[in-house]
C-alpha cells in the first residue's frame, strides 16, 4: 500500500514506555503519506479502550470530530488483543 495523499492510510501500534517505577503503555497513529502522528494516547492501562482513545484523538485532530462523507481511511493494525476486541472494532467514525 502506497498513499497518495495525507488522511488516507494510517497504522497504529503500542509500546511499552517506562515511566520512573512503572511501565506505561503508548498507543501511536501515524500517517503513511505524511509520516505525521495525528493521535496517541499514554496511560498505564493496556487495553482496547486506551486505543480507542488514541484512535479518537486522530479523528478529532484530522477530521474535527467525524470522517468526511467519501473519504476513504484505511487504519493498519497488527493483530494485538486491544486492536481485536469489540469495543475497538465496532468504533465507527463515519
């Protein structure tokens, strides 16, 4: 997959971040076209919710709060738990 223009093909994963005496958990979006990083979300929860937030975040920055009516979004994802549960893959923003 190629982009041809910003806002058309994201990927999102999670690392683990140390954070003075405990681990925390960094959700990530980045832009394939761009290389931007329109959402992220820290926290020391890792779960689907946490994603959503992420994911959340990225639409409110790039789109103010809902995807363009034709506007096509692909979203890459590995097959990680948080990014397979129903709460994150029932989240729709169009």
């Amino acid at each position: 997959m190629y982009p041809t223009s910003s806002n058309s093909y994201w990927e999102m994963d999670l690392s683990y971040v140390w954070y003075g005496t405990e681990q925390g958990y960094l959700f990530v979006i980045i832009d394939g076209y761009c290389r931007g990083i329109p959402g992220d979300y820290f926290g020391f929860r890792c779960r689907a919710g946490e994603a959503v937030l992420a994911l959340e975040q990225g639409v409110l920055k790039r789109f103010s709060g809902r995807v363009p009516l034709g506007q096509r979004l692909i979203l890459r994802v590995d097959r990680g738990p948080q990014f397979t549960l129903t709460v994150f893959e029932k989240r729709r923003y169009d």
